[in-house]
C-alpha cells in the first residue's frame, strides 16, 4: 500500500514537473550499454515470455493482447513485478477481468515510453506512465517498491524487476463507477455521461463526400455535471481534489431540505416595474407580467435539487483554506475553504464531523460523508441582497416621480470617528453594508435637483431577483444626509413599505410591512378590505435599519424573469414648505436584504447568549 501521499505535506509530489523524462531527449530511445548481456538483442515480450520469475506478467500481457505492443518496435519502460509480488487472489481479479482493465490497471500502470535507466546519478523523478498515473522513480525504487534486477536491455526498451505490485488508484472520475452506497449521486451523475470522438487520439483516415473519416476512432467519455457544476476537472492527473461524497442517507436527507425552495408554479404573473408609474396603480391585473411558463412535472425542481447537493462537493488543494479537509492540522477548520463551483464556505468542522470514510485516488482523495455539512445561506438559500457596493442595481431599482438617481460611494477614512451614524446598525448588517473588501460606504439616492424644494414624493421600488419559495427576515438600510455633509439639518424619514408577491394561485398579493400591519394609503387588498395607518420612523441622523420582519413567499423566482418587488415611500405631504423644512425628503438606501429564516435566527440566538 502506498504512503497516504495526498494528506498531508507529502502532498507536494504532485506538483512536480508531469515531464516523464529523467535524461535527455538524445538518449530516450538508446538502449543502456548491454555489454555482451543476450537479452539486448531480443523485444520486451521475448525477454518477458522466457522469464521465468514473470509467468505472471505474461500470462496477463497475452490475455490482455499487450504483448504485440511489447513486441512492437516502440520504445518502453517496464517494471515488471516478479511472480512472488503478485497475489494469486490479485491475480486471479486481473485474469477474470477483460482486456481494457488489464491493461489500464496492471500494464499501463507498470510503464512508459521512453528510456529511464537506473543509475547512481538518477535524482528522484516522478514517472508518469501510460495510464497517466504518477509514481516517485529512484535509484532504490518505483513507487516506493524495490528492484530485484534493473536495466535489463531489449531491442525495443528497458526492463526493471520489482519486488512489489504498484497498486492501481482510480482518479475521481473514475471512481464515480465504483461508489458504494452512495446509488443516489452516482445514479444522478452517470446519468449525463456522453461520449465523443476524441480526434487528438484517432487515426486519420481518408475524406469520404466531404466528410472526415477515422481509421482507428478512439471514444472517450465526459461528464456535463462535473464539468458544468462542479467545474472540476475529476480525470486531471496533475492536480490534487478533495471529492466529498454524500452516501444515500446524506443524499436524502439534503434533498428534503433543498426541494422546498425551489417550488415552481405553471405559471407565474408579477408587478413589472419598468411598467408601472405609480404605486396605487398596482393594484390591478393589467400591470401584471406573465413569466415563461415552468414545466409542471417537477423537473425543474429535482433538476435544481440534484444540482444544489453536488455544486460544492469538490475543493481543490491548491487553495489554503481547503487544506483541513486533505488532512492539514496546520490550518484550522474554521478557515474559509473555496469549492471549485466558485463558493466560500466557512467553516469545515461539519464536513470532518460526518465524515464516515476517506479513500485514497490517484489525484486525490474522497470523503464519504452522512450529511449535508453546509449552510442553507451559503449554498442553496443565498441572501437576497440589493446593495449598490456590490453590484450594478440598474435592473433592480425603479424610482417613480424622479428622473435621476445618484450612487454616493463615501471613503470609510472619512467615517472615521464618527461611530454614532452607525450605532443603531445590528452587525450582521454591518458586514454586508461595510464589506472588508471595499474602501468605501455606498448607497444610491434621489438627486437633490429634482426632488429638494419641490412638492415631490419620491417611491423607491426594488426588484428582488432571485427569491426562493422559502421564508425570509427582510431589512431596508436609509442613509442620512449628515453621512455625506455631517452639518446638514437634521430630519426625520416617515416611510411605509409594502411588498408585492405571487401566490401559490398565481395571483398577485400586495402586502404592507412589518407582515399584517395595515396602512391608510389609497390601496385595498384584493378582497376589498381596507386598510388602516402604519408609519416606519428611524432615528433622525444615524443610519437605520428597518426590520420588516419575517415573510414566506409561497413559489419559487429563481431563475424566471419575475421578481417580487418592495416598494418604499413616503407618508408625509410635501405640498407646504414647513413639511419639506420638517421631514426628510430625499431617499437614500445603502441596501435591501432578504436573510433567510435560518441564518437570521442565529444570529439573534448569537446576539442573545
């Protein structure tokens, strides 16, 4: 059995130069001075078939047909294990099995093109051989497997004698095939296995009515999940992966907590902001917008399902934040690690928490795991979030009564010591307003040319993309002027927020939050009921967050056109000046943020231990 090479430092064999040559390009075809031994003059297969410590060998080289590749005037390297390293019960698997495992397990694992003779002079090196496996090659071994003889002479190569059997590791792909208890991902994976010519490896025949044809086609197989979703190249050699792989029971059980976010209905109508121009004029049909129509058999569901569970199964070693999971106790857990999909995951103590075994590949390892070990807001129920410090907002603000919008992007140097403003901000929000990332605090605003004096009250409506049917805690983040201009007057917002969503009956709903609460504004529910006051008041000067508490959208947005909205606006009259003296007028909102239920309830159970 090989050193467990892929946990620990003795990672770094793999990033070793992939030449597989340790002399010169002169001598790769050169046999070593034979002197007067006879087997120079004879093939590989000649020297192999008469030998009589390698009936073995030979026994597997007929039956898989390689020895007409021995006996070919192709230059090789062979290590040949001697009867005595073979096991008969290994022996016995290998004769049982047909051509192509024999050759890909047990002869191309033993050689290589080209001329690697052993001498005193042979710095370690690591062989690649013909089934594109790595081995360490040094004056003393091959593979860590000591020679009973080397530099035997052939015609066509150069032979070395083993004491021991290189043993035979899939890579990550590979091994997919042999995954045990694990049914339910390698079902999901093999299920988009294709097959395609590989034109590098086949034999050019001639062009018959225009098209090329191949004399020899070689096929080879690739996988859209892996390489679409997990984006991981599992047959790669040279690289170095951490492949988690959930049994049945982690499967199932990850299912029945994605599935429910991704409740799609046939057919779904939304407010269409880029439509609409006032906010009472939402209350009827005709604004509405009819989305692409979802398939009603659930496909999309289980399709985005499936994909969620195995996005962030693969972590690449080159990233320090993932060594935990190769087994590097110098780096801590709680690190940051990076799946290749592209996600930041924060803490990998549950991934080695349920882990039930690890296996050893030829270009990694793999963890089988009985849970799911990530966080739903991290993976497969993000935080919605409008910020402008982010990303562009332009496909996802409206602003009705005004025709200009400003991004203000304040430097953090200059809130320096001005802790006050932000003290009323909880800090969960702190983080996603503030991030570590950016120098600057932003937040998009009125334009003070077209609202300042006028009798003009404007409405900020966001479009929140990408919404799961799931249950969300949702925030909305004013600035203050005295952010910008600290010697600004001092005044106060009046804001009222509804939000505007589909049901489950695809009929649109129009809610004023915090949820239940009622409103005097020109609007009815769609039963006719009327509604009663609610005003949102922040602190005068400080940056506010108003909690609009906890809401459930009933289908799933994702991925559709439609979106629901928020929308913000004011309840104050601006017709008098003593108004537009008294009360805030111009919007500023540094970001809109749907947490998810579950993310939301830790933090509040963080802040109140």
């Amino acid at each position: 059995m090989k050193a467990n090479k892929y946990i620990g430092i003795m990672m770094l064999a793999v990033t070793m130069l992939t030449a597989s040559s340790c002399t010169d390009y002169s001598d790769y075809n050169s046999v070593p001075s034979a002197g007067d031994q006879p087997s120079a003059g004879k093939t590989l297969w000649e020297n192999i078939s008469s030998d009589q410590q390698l009936t073995k060998f030979a026994a597997l080289a007929q039956r898989s047909k390689f020895s007409e590749a021995l006996n070919s005037p192709r230059f090789y390297t062979v290590w040949a294990p001697v009867d005595a390293a073979i096991s008969d019960a290994e022996y016995n698997r290998l004769m049982a099995s047909d051509s192509a495992t024999i050759v890909k397990q047990f002869m191309q694992q033993h050689m290589t093109e080209y001329n690697y003779p052993v001498s005193s002079a042979l710095e370690s090196t690591m062989i690649v051989s013909l089934n594109s496996k790595h081995h360490p090659f040094t004056q003393d071994s091959f593979d860590g497997i000591t020679y009973s003889a080397i530099n035997i002479p052939a015609a066509n190569g150069v032979m070395h004698k083993l004491n021991g059997l290189s043993e035979f590791y899939p890579n990550l792909y590979e091994n997919i095939d042999n995954l045990l208890g694990c049914d339910k991902m390698k079902d999901y994976i093999q299920k988009y296995d294709e097959y395609y010519l590989d034109v590098n490896a086949s034999v050019i025949g001639p062009l018959r009515d225009g098209k090329q044809t191949y004399l020899d086609s070689v096929m080879k197989k690739r996988n859209n999940v892996i390489r679409e979703i997990m984006r991981a190249d599992l047959e790669d050699e040279d690289s170095t992966f951490c492949m988690l792989v959930p049994n049945d029971q982690a499967w199932e059980s990850a299912y029945a907590a994605i599935n429910p976010c991704y409740n799609y209905i046939p057919k779904m109508d939304y407010m269409d902001l880029e439509k609409k121009t006032t906010i009472a004029s939402a209350t009827t049909a005709t604004t509405a917008k009819a989305d692409k129509t979802v398939e009603t058999d659930g496909e999309l569901q289980d399709s985005l399902t499936c994909r969620n569970i195995v996005s962030n199964l693969v972590f690449s070693n080159w990233y320090k934040g993932n060594q935990p999971l190769f087994g590097n106790g110098s780096y801590a857990p709680a690190d940051t690690a990076y799946s290749t999909s592209g996600y930041h995951l924060t803490n990998m103590q549950p991934v080695l928490d349920h882990t039930t075994a690890i296996n050893e590949m030829s270009n990694g390892i793999t963890r089988t795991i009985d849970a799911f070990p990530f966080s739903s807001w991290e993976t497969y129920n993000p935080i919605i979030e409008w910020s402008p410090s982010v990303r562009d907002y332009s496909d996802q603000i409206y602003t009705m009564k005004v025709t200009k919008l400003t991004t203000h992007n304040i430097p953090l140097d200059s809130l320096a010591g001005r802790d006050s403003l932000f003290s009323k901000v909880p800090e969960m929000i702190r983080q996603l307003i503030l991030p570590k990332t950016s120098r600057f605090f932003s937040y998009v605003a009125v334009d003070d040319a077209n609202v300042d004096g006028t009798t003009g009250k404007p409405e900020f409506n966001f479009a929140l993309k990408g919404v799961r049917s799931a249950t969300y805690h949702i925030y909305v983040v004013t600035v203050p002027g005295q952010v910008e201009e600290p010697l600004r007057v001092v005044k106060p917002y009046y804001l009222r927020f509804y939000l505007s969503w589909t049901d489950a009956a695809n009929k649109q709903q129009y809610t004023i939050l915090p949820n239940g609460a009622k409103s005097t504004y020109e609007m009815t529910t769609d039963n006719g009921e009327s509604t009663a006051s609610l005003t949102c008041l922040g602190d005068p000067g400080r940056v506010n967050v108003f909690d609009l508490g906890e809401f459930t959208f009933p289908a799933c947005y994702y991925g559709l056109d439609a979106y629901p909205s928020l929308m913000m606006m004011h309840t104050k009259s601006y017709t008098s000046s003593a108004n537009r003296q008294k009360y805030d007028q111009l919007m500023r909102v540094a970001g809109v943020y749907l947490i998810p239920k579950e993310y939301n309830d830790l933090w509040a159970n963080s802040v109140n231990e």
